[in-house]
C-alpha cells in the first residue's frame, strides 16, 4: 500500500480531516527533533523548539504553497525557530550560524568548487571499529555553515537546490560549502 | 560519491524524540486553537457591546419622540390621573394603549440591551477563561 504523501495530508487537514496533522506531525517529529538538536545541543531545549516548530506549522499551513515542497518548508521553519532560539540564546553564535555569506557569496566560490566532486571515501574509512564517534567528532569539528550542508544533504536527503532554499543562500554558495566541508570531513577522517 | 556519504552518515545515531512529545504538540495546537477561538469571540463580542451601546442613543431618542407622537404617553398617564375611569372601561383602555404602543421603538431598544448583556455576559466568560489559564500557567 503506498503512503498518502505530505501534500494530501495537508489537502486533507485543510479540507477538515483533523488527524491528517497528526499524522504528518508524526512523520516529521523526529528528523525535525535531531535537526533541531543538531542547533541546540540540548535535549530540553530540542524538545521545546520542535513544539515551537509544529506550532508555527499549524499556524501556517493555510499559507503554505502546495505547489511546493512540504519537507522544504517546515525544515525552513525550523531553521529559523532555531536560529531564533540561538539568537535569543548566544547572539554570538547567530552570526555564525546563520553565516555573513551575501558579503563573501562571490568569493565563496572560488575555481576550486567548479571542480568535479571530491573521491570517494577509501573503504579503510569503514573499516573502522570506531567510525561512529570518529564521524560525530570530525562533524562537530567542522564549521557550522559545512556541519548544516552536510547534514542537509547526506543526512536529511535535500538537493542543494532545496537547501538553498532552506537556508536563503545561492546554490554556488551551498555547493562551495558542501565541497569545503566534504574535504575537511575526509582530511579528519582519513587521518 | 553520494552513496558513500549516505552510507557514511548512516552511521549518526538519531535520537528519539522524548516520549510524550508528539502529545503535547497536539495538545498545545489545540490550546492554540482554543486562544484564536476566544480571542476572535472577544473582538466580536467587543464590537457588539459597543456597537449596542452606541446604537442605543439614537434609538432611545427615536423611541422618546415615538411615543409623544403616538400619544402612548398620554394615554398611560390615564393610568395615574383617572384610575377610576381605566379601571371601568380597562379593555378599550388596553386597547387603545396596544394600539399607541411605538412597537418598533420598543423592540429596538430592547433587542439592544440584549445584544449589549448578552455581550457582556460572553465577554465575561472569555475574559475568566483566558485569566484562569494564564493563572494555571503561572502556577505551573
């Protein structure tokens, strides 16, 4: 049996099926929570954005463009309820975060991104017993800007079109961060 | 390329939300939804208040002009300066008053004043409504 997708549960939410929200909640609560987490560190913290985050999305949903993706949108919302949350939190660490990349957007990327992708990992890289904390510590190692690409991207399964969307920065910018942070990830790695 | 990273990342334990999680989302959607219901009722019941309280003036006044014009007024001054004579002929007395009354006028006014206490009876209700939860909230 083939799932009902994101777009007919909403269709179905706005058409007055309240469990259909539910249900959706349900299939987002989790890669919201560890995204989420991923910002915060913290699991209480975690948990009150994520709340924060379905209840922006309930307030919204009547706006939301069905011609658009859904997962985009409320991974959207929850970038900003997290920066929101960091800003209020470290304003320090929002500058990071969120990154000054409109003024570095043309440098960023440089002749180095317009090369093909890097190689890929040896398989010595799997071998390792300990390659699940190896991995959490070279992530947590790398910038937060190459950290939330990444993620994006391996972890959470977007294009780089829809995390430039997500992240309100141009596609050559994500795509320079994302080859940035893989040579980084297989310098620490391979180490 | 992308498979390896996948395969990679696949490594990463993802947590699982707290237990409980998605039933306090729903029930803070629904404590959300209850809000926007009573805030929307205070606004109507407000401009319903209002609008009755300023409504009243003129329709009291049309009333009052009503009612001289009608010679309701005289006639139920009958009541105080010729009981013995309503008294005695009380169902063409009534009559004639029916038939003075400013029905209109009456009704306007009335239905005013009950849309005004209705209003407030409801915007009393919200009101409670909304201080005892902020009351259950900071106790909390």
């Amino acid at each position: 049996m083939t799932q009902t997708t994101d777009e007919e549960l909403i269709k179905k939410y706005l058409s007055g099926d309240e469990p259909a929200f539910r249900e959706l909640t349900e299939r987002y609560l989790k890669p919201i929570y560890n995204f989420v987490y991923r910002y915060t560190k913290s699991g209480d913290s975690a948990e009150d954005i994520t709340q924060d985050v379905f209840v922006n999305v309930w307030k919204s949903i009547k706006k939301f463009d069905q011609d658009k993706k859904f997962k985009t949108w409320i991974f959207t919302i929850a970038k900003n309820t997290s920066l929101n949350w960091v800003k209020k939190k470290k304003p320090l660490l929002f500058s990071e975060l969120s990154g000054s990349d409109k003024k570095n957007e043309k440098e960023s990327y440089s002749f180095e991104d317009s090369l093909r992708d890097p190689a890929p990992l040896p398989d010595e890289v799997f071998a390792n017993a300990d390659l699940k904390n190896k991995l959490e510590l070279a992530m947590s190692s790398l910038d937060n800007n190459y950290r939330a690409v990444l993620f994006l991207h391996y972890n959470d399964h977007f294009t780089f079109q829809e995390i430039s969307e997500m992240l309100g920065k141009s596609i050559n910018t994500i795509k320079s961060q994302h080859r940035r942070g893989i040579v980084l990830l297989k310098k620490v790695l391979t180490v | 390329m992308r498979g390896d990273y996948e395969r990679l990342f696949g490594q990463i334990d993802h947590l699982e939300p707290p237990d409980g999680l998605l039933d306090k989302i729903i029930l803070r959607i629904n404590t959300e939804r209850r809000r926007r219901t009573i805030r929307f009722r205070i606004g109507l019941f407000g401009v319903l208040a209002v609008t009755a309280v300023a409504a009243f003036i003129p329709a009291w006044q049309e009333l009052q002009s009503e009612m001289a014009g009608s010679g309701f007024s005289q006639f139920f001054s009958l009541i105080f300066s010729d009981t013995q004579v309503v008294l005695t002929y009380w169902r063409e007395f009534i009559l004639s008053l029916i038939e003075s009354m400013p029905i209109l006028g009456i009704t306007v006014v009335l239905g005013l004043v009950l849309v005004f206490l209705a209003s407030v009876k409801f915007l009393v209700r919200d009101f409670s409504a909304v201080f005892s939860r902020s009351q259950l909230i900071k106790t909390n």
